[in-house]
C-alpha cells in the first residue's frame, strides 16, 4: 500500500507541475517532505497552517478519495499564477481565485485519473473538486466535509517562481484498486493474450502489411441534425454531442475503432493518452 501510494504522490506532482509549465510556460518544483499519519485527527493537525482543504472523490477504480492542504496565500498565488499574474499573495479567498483554483485541481484530477488508469491497470474516474477554506471556522466541520476517511498523508514541498516557496499536504484514503477488479484486470490480459495468439496463428502473412498506411481520427462524439438547423449554424453556434464530459474519446483506424483515451497536451499539440485498446484479434479483424 505504501508503494502506492508513493505512485499516487509522485503522478499527482508531476501533473500539477505540467498543468502548471502547460497553461504558464512557467516551470515548478514539487518534492515529497516525508509520509506523515493518516486519520482525521491528523488532518485537523495540518488544517491549523494549511486551512485550506480541496477534496475529491474516487467515481469508480478506487474507493474513498483525494484531500489536498494549503495555506490560503499559497493557493491564491498559484491561482493568480494559473490566470496570468504575477502571483500576488492574499490572506482572503476571492470568488475569482477560488475558481482558478479548482480548474487548476480539476485539471489535475483528470491527469491523476489518466495516470492511475495506466500503472493500475484499470479505469479509474475521479472529481470533481470541492474548496473549502477552514481558517474562520476552525476545524470543527472537518468529518462532515470528508467524503472519505483518510489513511496516508504527505508533507511536500512547492516552489512557483520567487511568489511560492512553501509546502501543503496530500491525503489519501487507501490506493488500492478492489480485488474484483485486480482479478478481472488480470482475466482480461489472459483472455488478450490468448485472442492475439489466435490471431497471429490465423493471418501468416500479416507481415506483409504492416507498412500500409492508414487514416487516424479521433472522435468526440456525435449527434444527428436535421437540415434546417444545419442552415442556421453560424459564428458561435453550439452542437451539443452525444458523449458526457467524463467519457473517453474513440480512436478510429480506417474508420474501425481501435482505442479510448483522453485528449491531453503535449508540447502545445493536442495528443490522445489511450486508457482502452481493443484487443488485437478485433483489431486485424477489423481491418477486413
């Protein structure tokens, strides 16, 4: 469990500095302190410097859920930070920066989902993200905030330019995918590897095609129209499609789907980071 929970700490400052260097061009260091206790009384421990409480809920992968812990003018630097400032520091919360915030944390989340999809093996939905500032009411609304009892904490460190060189905390409830899914994680890739088997024994002179060519499209979704709404479309109309903001985007090879993943960007290009793959034997038999 500790190991991963080490995972866990390690995605989650390695999105939060990329979300950072993406939307800024600012570049940000994040460093684990030490593991410190896991119960509530801990985190009312922490809540005395660090009154600032975003939390999380795991949707499905895991159960329980995410708490992070700031000083309020950490959190509005970095959210002044994230909108294009200079990082100006605040003992007050402004509507505007709490709202920066939880799109820097929301962004997150998606990353952290993403993340623990792949080194765990299963699909894992996480947020949205819920702000909660406890330095003027002390930390008597702590257990009614918690959606989640939390078993791991983390000290770390942060350092944003000359505006932000302070720490916050990480909680956690247990990172550890429920055993039905482990077990049906491992059915899967035996029941893959059996299906390739069988498909490279049935097309020999696969080979012989593996240079070819072929169109990739990605698909948000779709919808149907009828022609005279299709008429009306102009400068700032909205088609609203048939895919909720939480489900994967598809993968498409020669118009066959091939993926799930999730758009995600890389250098300042658009990119898929794949979290489901069709198992090859579909695969080479969508290709007839």
């Amino acid at each position: 469990m500790a190991d991963n929970f080490g995972k866990f700490v390690g995605a989650t400052t390695e999105n939060l500095g990329s979300i950072l260097k993406t939307s800024t061009g600012i570049d940000s260091e994040f460093k684990l302190i030490k593991i410190e206790g896991g119960d509530v009384d801990d985190v009312k421990t922490a809540l005395s410097s660090h009154p600032l409480a975003i939390q999380a809920e795991f949707k499905s992968g895991f159960s329980g859920g995410v708490l992070f812990l700031f000083k309020v003018e950490d959190i509005n630097a970095l959210a002044d930070i994230f909108i294009g400032g200079p990082g100006t520091r605040s003992p007050d919360l402004t509507a505007d920066m709490k709202d920066a915030a939880a799109e820097i944390f929301n962004q997150v989340g998606g990353g952290l989902k993403t993340q623990l999809s792949i080194d765990f093996g299963i699909p894992v939905a996480l947020g949205p993200f819920d702000l909660r500032n406890f330095a003027s009411e002390g930390t008597q609304g702590v257990v009614s905030f918690l959606k989640f009892g939390p078993v791991q904490i983390a000290r770390l460190s942060m350092k944003v330019t000359t505006a932000i060189d302070s720490d916050f905390y990480l909680a956690s409830s247990s990172i550890q995918p429920p055993k039905a899914a482990a077990e049906e994680a491992v059915s899967a890739a035996r029941a893959q590897q059996a299906a390739t088997a069988d498909a490279a024994a049935g097309h020999p002179n696969l080979d012989l095609l593996m240079d070819v060519r072929l169109p990739v499209t990605i698909r948000f979704g779709a919808t149907t129209m009828i022609l005279r709404d299709v008429l009306k479309l102009g400068t700032g109309s909205l088609i609203e499609l048939t895919k909720t903001e939480n489900e994967p985007v598809e993968l498409l090879v020669n118009e066959k789907l091939l993926a799930r993943g999730e758009v995600v960007v890389v250098d300042g290009n658009y990119a898929i980071r794949i979290l489901e793959v069709e198992s090859q034997a579909s695969r080479i038999r969508s290709l007839g």
